[in-house]
C-alpha cells in the first residue's frame, strides 16, 4: 500500500504547486489604464518612421534581456509583454518592415495586406479584446462586419449549390438548419463540439504548461478522456466526426476549414470547430488596413524600452558549448554582427529555427530532432491581389468572404491535385478563398476613392516551383512569370464567374507564389509555417511542441506554438511570455476580463 500513500502524496504536492502557479502571485501584466482611442494615422510617412526603423548596430540597446526573432504577430506578442513586464526587448526583422502577415504592400498605387482576412471573438469584454487591447493601448479601430461573413460555392456551373454562413450567438446554427432542414440533429451535434471545443481549448494549451511527463501520464491513462471529449476531437478527423452524424457531404464541406491545405479527412476536428466558432459572435476589420495592428504594439513596445529594427536578417542563434543559447549573428554589410541576450525568442516558424539557424552539430542532437519531427512543413501558399478602378457598389462587391470548391469531395479532389503532374496543376485547382479588403475598411473610400481591392487565395505543391527556388527575382527567366500567371488568370478567371462585373475594371493582377511569400523566408512558401494535420493536433504532439526547446534560454513564439491564424499566433505569443517568466499569464488575462466585466454590468445597473 505505500505506493498508494506516495501517490497520494504526490497528487498533493502537485495540486499545492499548481494552485500557487497559477494564483500564488500576479504578473503586474494588467497593470495601469488603457488610452482611449486616439485618431487614424493616415500619414504612411508617419507610419513608415515606426515599422521601418533599419538595423544599424548603434541602435541595439544594451543590456537586453530578451531578443526576438521575426516582427510578426508571435513575435510582437511576446515582445510586447514581456516589456510591459520590465524586460528590455529588441526585436529583429529580415525583411524591409515589420508586422508578418499583418504588414501591407503597395503595388502601382493599391495597398494590400499580405495574410489577414478577418479577425473574430473581439465583442466587448472577451478574452481575445481584453489582451489585444493590452497589446496595442487600445489604439486600434475595429470595423465590425456585416453577419453575412461567409458564402460556400460547391461545384460549378448550373449545378453549383450556394450555402451562407451567418454570424450570431444564436443564429449561426439557426441559419445553418434551415439550409440542411434534413440534417438538423447533425448541425446541432456540430455546434456542440464547437461550444466544447471553444470552452475547453484551455485544457489542450496546459499540456504544453505542465511537465511533460505528466502531460503523458494523464493523456496514456485515459484521465483526459474523462476530464473532457476535446482530446478525442482534438485527434479525431474532421471527416470521421461529421460522418458518424450525417453522410451529407456538402455538410462535412460547410464545417471544414480547407484553406490551410489539409482535405477534412487529414484535418482536426476540434481545429476546424476552433475556426468556425471564430466568426460566431461577428467578425471585424482593422480600420486603416492590417499594419495598424503592428504599428501600435510597436509604439506600446517602444513605450516600455523596447524597440523593432528591419533589415536585420539572423543568419544564426549563437549557442555555447552547453547547450545554452545565448544572442544571435546578424547579417549586416557582408559580415555578422553578434547581438547578446539571455533569452531568445524566435517567431521566425519551427523550420526556419531548428534547420536554418543553428549548427548541423547543434541540430543532430536528438532531443532536438525529436522536437522537429513531430510536424512537417505545410502546402504552399499562392495568391492573387486584384485592382480596380471602381467602388464596391459599382462591381457590387461586399465584405463577405467566398469560398468555392470544385466538388463536395474534397478528400479525393485535394489529393488528385497535390499529385498532379506540374503543367497540370495550374487547369486543375480545386478549391479558391476570396476577399475583398477594400470593401471591409470604412476608411478605404476616404484613403483610396474610386478603388477597390480584390484578394485570391489558394494552395499549391511547393514542388511545382522548385526549379525557381534558388533563383534572384531579378533574373528568373519569363517562364517562371507565364507559369505563375497561368494560376492568377485561372483563379480570376472563377471569381469573375461570381462577380462578373470584375473584369472590365480590372487595373492590376498581381500573384505571390510559394517562393516569394512577402518576404517570410517561409519553408516551401507557407504562410502558416507547419501543416495543420491531425497528427500534429494529436494530444501527445501538442504537449511536445512548447514554447521551451531542448536548448536552455531558446524559447518558441508563433504559429507553430498552437496554431495558425491571428489569434492563433497571438495566443503563440502569450504561451510564450509566460513560459519566459514562468508564470501562467492568462490567469491575470481572466482577472482582467472579470474586472471589465463587472464594470460593465455597474454600468448598466
């Protein structure tokens, strides 16, 4: 029986440690008022002046406590709060300007966001406003959408059937039924899994909190199971789960989320549940286009003694003979300049990180290897920017997003596709994302009148365009162009089929293929850095990957942390912070919303 006793004994330390953990002491995080609103900064010189402050070594602070890597959203959470924390924090950016997918681009006088599309879950007082909030000083303007957020197209021509995605606590699922009148129950049994899901996502982000021993003790015994069903949708298809309550596959087609490259059979389901339960309580547009966001957490940063330098690409994360990471190696005027810091962050993705910028001795270790292994780089990203010289009423565009699938079987059609020869691929797409930026910004009328931006999105098998890997920009010949545009004009080609009005206004095609994704020295051209299959959602894999890495003081932010999107890499960002200062920072996060909201509901008394 002593084995018993020690159990015991055990379990209540382990309870006592947990306890002070999390409630024991407070971050000082939440600290202090936030500002109200000021003006749009519509002056893009004034703008530049923060997201484009070049390297220079004169400019690195001394003394840093902590160095990031990469300026896009991971990075900057992290960045941000560790600062607001007391840390001196420089981040670096190997690109022109900071911000990752939230930057902006300018092609001939029309202005686009590189990777973001919408943002949802920022209705007053939820957790995601309450920390974005703390991030930016509550600087940012977010324009709320229209409730018609989406519209699915399956197939094409006269036999294409149309389903509408609406926003609202309640009715999301109510409009879903009346479009599935026969698959009720299923919808029903759909929308529990995503309460489910949203509720008790927490649980699955405390696997990469809690020792990992421990993390597979719980999961190996089966007390997950019994805590709550997320572990089984987290590591259960997104097709097996639909099919055990309908066999109506324009269903399973509406649920699963097939933009990040993985047909639903591959897909997770809770992953799926996450991105849909995203847009439920509506879903908003930063006024001002997506580099506001960037632009206020770096003024928030530099407030609290940090700052963003560009042009400043790491060619190495400098490690001792110990295993402890300890500065990085910059790329600057044909030499490196070494920069030192006790804690490095890297936002720059999983790959980038462990296969880029570290040794081939450093990376045999097999702790390391072990860590890498357990995800694999996404499908490629390729995209299609459109302008026009026309409004939105006049080529009758809207702030809806479409997404049009070829067929309703996704899980054959999408493998067909990757495996298709290359001068197939660009006839053969199956599936296309599109968005219209300008008509979600109120300020775009005012900044840019008579425009209008159109946004194309779809994947693609980094393969294809291998041979041009390697190759300059400048001296990559007129095939890899004729190639590239052979998927551009294919792609509008299918939006005009909707939006017909499109082509006699349009200004400019402009395609971004895998190998020069905006500048991210992404691997093999994905913007979400690792596939999202469901091997990585898998309980034991997420517990693996955590923001501590085999090598002391060498910390994870980002995407890869948990998964894609903006929230997604924010949330990256906070796991991060506070596995830095060993403190579970959501829980100052969730005082914080308590307090708002209980202020609120005085208000309303």
């Amino acid at each position: 029986m002593w084995w018993i006793l020690l159990f015991l004994e055990w379990l209540g330390d382990w309870a006592f440690g947990t306890f002070w953990y999390l409630f024991g002491r407070r971050s000082g995080l939440c600290q202090g008022a936030i500002s109200p609103p000021g003006p749009l900064v519509v002056d893009q010189k004034k703008k530049d002046r923060v997201l484009q402050k070049g390297f220079d070594k004169l400019e690195v602070p001394s003394n840093l406590d902590v160095i990031v890597i990469g300026s896009g959203i991971g990075g900057l959470t992290a960045a941000v709060t560790l600062a607001k924390l007391g840390k001196k924090v420089l981040v670096l950016e190997q690109d022109k300007k900071a911000g990752g997918l939230c930057k902006t681009f300018n092609v001939k006088d029309y202005e686009f966001d590189c990777g973001f599309r919408y943002v949802g879950q920022l209705h007053e007082n939820s957790l995601l406003k309450v920390a974005l909030d703390l991030l930016t000083d509550g600087q940012v303007h977010f324009a709320e959408q229209a409730s018609h957020v989406d519209t699915v197209v399956i197939g094409k021509g006269a036999q294409c059937k149309k389903y509408t995605i609406y926003s609202g606590k309640k009715q999301m699922e109510a409009h879903l039924k009346t479009q599935f009148p026969n698959d009720s129950k299923a919808v029903e049994e759909l929308f529990k899994i995503m309460k489910i899901c949203s509720q008790k996502i927490h649980l699955l982000c405390m696997l990469k909190m809690v020792p990992l021993w421990f993390a597979r003790f719980i999961l190996w015994s089966g007390i997950a199971d019994l805590i709550s069903p997320i572990f089984k949708y987290s590591r259960t298809s997104t097709t097996d789960i639909v099919k055990s309550f309908t066999s109506n596959r324009d269903l399973l087609t509406v649920f699963s989320q097939i933009f990040y490259g993985v047909p639903p059979k591959q897909a997770s389901c809770m992953i799926d549940a996450l991105f849909l339960h995203h847009s439920k309580r509506g879903v908003y547009y930063p006024e001002g286009g997506a580099s506001e966001i960037p632009y206020h957490m770096i003024q928030v940063l530099e407030k609290h003694g940090g700052k963003v330098l560009v042009n400043a690409p790491v060619s190495s994360i400098l490690v001792d003979g110990k295993q402890n990471a300890y500065g990085v190696a910059v790329k600057t005027g044909g030499e490196d300049a070494e920069i030192w810091a006790p804690v490095i962050i890297s936002s720059a993705g999983i790959f980038t990180t462990f296969k880029k910028l570290l040794t081939p001795e450093i990376r045999a270790n097999p702790k390391i290897q072990d860590y890498v292994h357990t995800l694999k780089p996404g499908k490629g990203f390729f995209q299609v920017f459109a302008g026009f010289n026309a409004t939105k009423e006049e080529l009758d565009i809207s702030s809806t997003n479409m997404r049009l699938y070829k067929s309703n079987n996704m899980d054959d059609i999408m493998d067909e596709y990757f495996n298709s020869e290359k001068e197939d691929a660009p006839d053969s797409i199956p599936m296309m994302y599109i968005s219209f930026p300008s008509a979600k910004d109120p300020t775009s009328s005012t900044r840019f009148p008579g425009q209008s931006r159109m946004v194309l999105h779809t994947m693609v098998n980094p393969k294809w365009f291998g041979q041009w890997n390697n190759v300059n920009e400048t001296e990559r010949e007129q095939e890899y162009e004729s190639y590239k545009m052979r998927f551009a004009n294919h792609l509008f080609d299918w939006a005009c089929v909707h939006f017909p009005k499109l082509k006699e206004k349009l200004v400019l095609l402009h395609a971004v293929s895998p190998i020069n994704m905006h500048g991210l020295e992404a691997t093999h051209g994905s913007m979400l850095s690792a596939e999202h299959s469901l091997e990585r959602f898998q309980p034991l894999n997420i517990a693996k990957i955590r923001c501590n890495t085999p090598i002391k003081n060498l910390y994870l932010s980002g995407e890869d942390v948990f998964s894609a999107g903006y929230a997604g890499a924010l949330h990256g960002g906070l796991l991060c912070a506070s596995s830095v200062v060993d403190h579970c920072l959501y829980v100052d996060l969730v005082l914080q919303q308590k307090k708002q909201k209980r202020k609120a509901a005085k208000k309303l008394e």
